[in-house]
C-alpha cells in the first residue's frame, strides 16, 4: 500500500477519535449514576467530586435537601438527586459521593450513587433535549451520541436554582 493511501485510511480512521479533534470541537464532561440511569455534566461546572462528610439539615426545605455541610469554612446546600429525580432516598454506599457543582455565583453539593467517567464528546455528537424536554423547566440540555450508548446532559445552572 502506498504511503499516501496509507496516510488517508489514517486521517478517516481517527475522524471519530475524540482526541484527535480540535479542543473548540469537545465537550469535557463528568459521567455519573442516579438510582438506574447515567447522567452527564460540564466539568468545568464541577468544583470537587469528595466522598460523603457529615451534613446538618435545615427545617422547612424540601425532602430532596439534606442541608449543608461544611466545605473549608463554606456552607453549602446537599441535594439529593435521587429525590429530586423521584426516585426515593436511599443509603449512603461506598461509590455514593457529593459533586460540588458551579455555575456562576451559585454552588452546591449533589449526592449521586457513583461516578463513571471523564467523557470527551465531540460537540457535532451532542444533540438538542428531545422534545418531550423542551420545557422551560426542564433539566435536560441535550443528549450526547458514543458508540454503545445515550448521554444525558444536564443544565447545571437548573440544578443549581433555588426552589426553596
């Protein structure tokens, strides 16, 4: 084979290799389990990913907030994405962990059942939120295409915006 073919076979072999786009063209993001599905966030929405501290509850909020906890003298709001998701409380497992998320002025903690991966999605695979979560209100920004699976990508700033 010839080197010039050779070096064409190469270029379209590694069109669909992530790392071998343009960064402009990628998303980094974090993947992680609540209850059965994978979700997906910016990483540069995260502050830290930590293991499970200590929390004190806040009366009068909503089931999903577990209260707030003490992050190197910040106070911050602990939501249970299981609960706001519906999917009902559960114990605390040795994958469980809080990401601390960010987006502008605002931060909190999520506790999700684990974490999953660093994704760099290239952003030609990254579609609008279907149409059935087009609303407003919804926390669903779009859905990321891998070869083996469906990506959901969540607004941070959604999560992020107080209710309570």
């Amino acid at each position: 084979m010839s080197e010039k073919l050779q070096q064409i076979i190469n270029k379209q072999q590694n069109q669909d290799d992530p790392d071998s786009i343009d960064i402009d063209e990628v998303t980094q993001l974090v993947g992680f389990v609540v209850g059965d599905e994978e979700y997906c966030i910016p990483i540069l929405n995260i502050q830290e990913i930590i293991k499970p501290i200590e929390s004190t509850r806040v009366p009068q909020t909503p089931d999903y907030v577990l209260g707030v906890f003490n992050l190197r003298g910040a106070v911050i709001p602990l939501i249970d994405l299981r609960i706001k998701f519906g999917l009902g409380q559960t114990k605390f497992e040795e994958e469980t962990r809080f990401i601390v998320m960010k987006h502008e002025d605002e931060v909190a903690g999520f506790v999700i059942d684990r974490l999953t991966e660093a994704i760099r999605l290239p952003k030609k695979d990254i579609d609008p939120a279907p149409d059935t979560a087009m609303q407003e209100n919804s926390l669903i920004e779009g859905v990321g295409k891998q070869k083996d699976k469906i990506l959901t990508i969540l607004k941070v700033y959604k999560l992020l915006e107080r209710d309570f």
